[in-house]
C-alpha cells in the first residue's frame, strides 16, 4: 500500500522570529473574540466550525522542528471547541506534541479564536474568525436566504498558504540554493566563522523589520521602560474598553491626526502621567505593525507584515501636548510607510534569510542568535499598539454581532484596536498586575466626555475569590 506524503510548507519570515522570541510570559498567542446576541450552541458552534476548518488548509498544519528550520506540516488532527475556562492566550505549541496551532473557545454569548503568531497574523486569522461567526449565524438562523460570496469562497482555497515574503521580496538570483551553496562552501574552514556572522547579521536585520531594534534613538537617550508586579501565573491582565467611534474620530481630527496616531499618543500620555521617577526628558518608544497587503498584492493568511517603529521624547523646554506628540509620531509614521521604503527594507532581510551560509547553519544556533537579539530589542521599546481597523460582516450576520474584541499576549503594556458598527473596543493587555497605566489612559478620555464602557479580568488569588490560580 502506498503511503501518503504529508505536504510540508517552510516557515515564513516573521514566524522563525516569533519562535525565538516566544517565553511562558509570551506565547505569541493573540485572541478575537465576537459577543453574539444569544447564548452559544455548542454544537452548531462545532459544525461551523467543521466547514470553515476544511476551507483553510494552512489551519491543519502542526509544527514541526528540523535541523536548519522549523517547518509547518498537514495533519489529520480535527478542532473541537470547548468552554473558555483557562487563562486568555495559554501556549499552542508546545515542542513535544502534535497539536493544531489554533483553538476555537467559547463562553456565553462570547466566541473566541486563539492563534499561534506563526500560523498567521492578524488579518489572515480575522479571515477565519469572519467565516466562522458566517457559518455559525447561518447555522443557527435557518430562515436567512443567502446569495453565495463567491470572491470569499475562492479567498479561502487559494493561496492562502502562500509565502508572500519569498514571492514579493526574494531576489532571482538568491532561488538557486544549490549552485550558490556549492560556492559557499568551497573552503571548509571558513564555514564556522561566516555562519556565524551571517545568521547574526540576519538575526539583527530580522528584528530591525519585525520588532525593531532602536539603533535609530541617540545613544543619550534613555527609553523608558514600564515595570510592575508580574501576574502570578503569567496569565495576561486584560482590560476591555468599549468607545464611540464618531466621538474619537473628532478628537484625532481636533489633533490633525489619524485615528491610530491618536490612540497612540494618549498612551504615551498615559505612561508619561503614571511614571515612575520620570525625569522629562525620556523617550516612549512604541511599536507598531503594518499589513503588506495594503502595499503588496496577497491572499495569504500567513504572516505577511512589517513592524516600524515611532518614538516621542519628552523635553524640558516644551509643552508636550497632545497636538506635539501627535505631530511628531505622524512625521515619523509617514517617513517610514512608503512602499518604496518597505521593500527596500525586505528585500534586504529575505536576503540575508536565504544567504546559502545562513542556510547551513544549524536551527538551535539561529534561535540562539535571534532570542539574544530579541531581549536587547525589548530593552529599546516601551509599548506596542495594534489596530485592525474596521471589521465588516455580511448585511445578514451583522444584526447578529454585537462587538469584536482583538488582543495579544504580551511582555510589555499594550493595546489592540478594533471596529464594528459604531464602537471601538480598545483590549490592553500587560503583563502586570497594576492597572494605573489603563486608569490614566481612561480618565483623559472621560475628560473629554467619550463615554468609555470598561471590563477587566481578574489575575491574582484576591480578585478570584480565594480559588487556585
């Protein structure tokens, strides 16, 4: 009998990152979740999700460990939901099992999808959740007539799987792997000393694009750095906040800002009030992803993003006002978001990846490199944020979705931003304990009059009520 071949897909870019940098206090696992207007069926939430699973062949991969790479391999492993009762963003990979690297949880009228950072990004993961809430509507709501979308349906079977990093910034001549190893490794002796250089040059490139290393910031200037007390279990503190879209679109205007440059400058305020010893003269640094396919044609549900840097350094001899701060991150938001600037950047990047002696050298040795690149890039940032922007469903599945809700594990303060109908939920999430930061932040909102609806979880034994963490 003839055995079946399991099709394997080597690891993007930012997803070999993610693996070196990943820890029990980052997971690199993130969340959506949608609150639905009735309780959730289990049971047709399991049938759905059925449909949706056989659509994206990408979210039947495992993940397996080589010797010179990680790679993603198909399984014949099926999801089954189950009730939401463990800690947001536990871990889903876990280096001694073969286990699917998403999982689709529920609670109430809440349903959830948590996703592995290397199986896919924001956008290629809302794609799934979108066709699940459609599928699970449609389910339960058996009097909805539905004319087929038909882009969607061809969306979920092609190229969802691709690598668009190799396809949009892999040069011709660094494909031939074989003729430029045959060169490379010529003169034995010099293999050791090469690899080692190139994968550190790589290493170094790969966090400049994807969790930005400062070199950039004046070597005199001290970036801030958030501390706390840490939860006792690693589990996230998380802070929801459920805001008017309109009302916060007329305070970025009143600032010339975008949404998202507003947002941003109001938590740097909010570090800035809430600081420990802060001198004045400090630099916020701030990261912040950015979705290709807004630059780059793709249909990949992979990873396909870049993640750029601002930064606003607080000066004695200035106001510092919400309309300096806004100015100066927006000057720098749009020096570095061209599509020129991006793939100058990653062409570079792709590269060095698949420069023949970077190949050779042994996966342990890259995770090394790039783990130890990782923690000097964390000591050169102080927040990151993360907006999705708006989230739209079909005319007859909207009536039945009340919010959308987006955040991630995380090894410093940080929030995501999502939209649907008229409301932004803005999820914080921290690492700590202490909630001072999230208060500030809410206290200028409701200074300006923007009702703010607030919900939290509970971390430590106190807020349980005496139970076991």
């Amino acid at each position: 009998m003839m055995r079946h071949r399991k099709k394997w897909v080597r690891l993007d870019n930012a997803s070999n990152i993610f693996l070196a940098a990943m820890s029990p206090k980052d997971t690199k696992v993130f969340r959506f979740s949608a609150e639905i207007s009735d309780t959730v069926d289990s049971e047709l939430l399991q049938k759905a999700l059925n449909k949706v699973y056989d659509q994206y062949l990408l979210y039947h991969s495992v993940l397996r460990r080589g010797v010179f790479w990680y790679y993603l391999e198909e399984s014949d492993l099926r999801p089954v939901v189950k009730l939401d009762t463990n800690p947001s963003c536990e871990a889903l990979y876990h280096f001694d099992r073969k286990e699917l690297l998403f999982r689709v949880i529920y609670w109430k009228k809440r349903i959830s999808l948590e996703v592995f950072h290397v199986l896919s990004d924001g956008t290629g993961a809302l794609w799934f959740f979108q066709d699940l809430l459609r599928e699970y509507t449609l389910l339960k709501n058996e009097e909805i007539e539905v004319v087929e979308d038909i882009k969607r349906t061809e969306h979920s079977y092609q190229q969802l799987a691709e690598d668009s990093f190799a396809r949009h910034f892999r040069k011709k001549e660094n494909r031939n792997f074989g003729k430029a190893a045959e060169s490379a490794v010529q003169s034995l002796n010099e293999i050791g000393k090469k690899a080692g250089s190139s994968v550190t040059k790589y290493g170094k490139k790969a966090f400049s694009i994807f969790m930005p290393v400062a070199d950039k910031t004046e070597k005199n200037t001290r970036v801030y750095q958030v501390t706390g007390t840490y939860t006792p279990d690693n589990r996230p503190r998380i802070i929801e906040l459920e805001l008017p879209v309109k009302d916060l679109l007329k305070l970025s205007k009143d600032c010339n800002s975008t949404l998202t440059i507003y947002l941003t400058a109001l938590f740097i305020e909010a570090i800035r009030k809430t600081a420990k010893n802060f001198k004045g003269t400090e630099t916020i640094a701030v990261s912040v992803p950015v979705n290709l396919r807004q630059f780059f044609p793709s249909n990949t549900a992979r990873n396909f993003f870049s993640t750029i840097r601002l930064e606003y350094t607080y000066q004695l001899d200035k106001e510092n006002s919400m309309d300096e701060i806004c100015k100066e991150l927006k000057e720098q938001l749009e020096a570095q978001l061209s599509k020129e600037n991006l793939e100058e950047w990653l062409t570079r990047l792709i590269a060095f990846e698949y420069h023949p002696i970077g190949r050779l050298v042994i996966r342990p040795i890259k995770d090394l490199v790039l783990k130890g690149i990782n923690k000097r890039n964390n000591r050169n940032l102080t927040i990151a944020i993360s907006n999705l922007g708006r989230v739209n469903f079909p005319e007859y599945v909207d009536p039945y979705i009340n919010q959308v809700y987006f955040h991630t594990i995380a090894v410093r303060p940080q929030f995501c931003a999502i939209s649907h109908g008229d409301i932004l939920t803005i999820s914080f999430s921290s690492p700590y304990v202490e909630t001072d930061i999230q208060q500030a932040y809410v206290t200028m909102l409701t200074e300006k009059e923007i009702p703010v609806t607030i919900s939290a979880n509970k971390v430590t034994q106190e807020e349980l009520g005496g139970e076991g963490i």
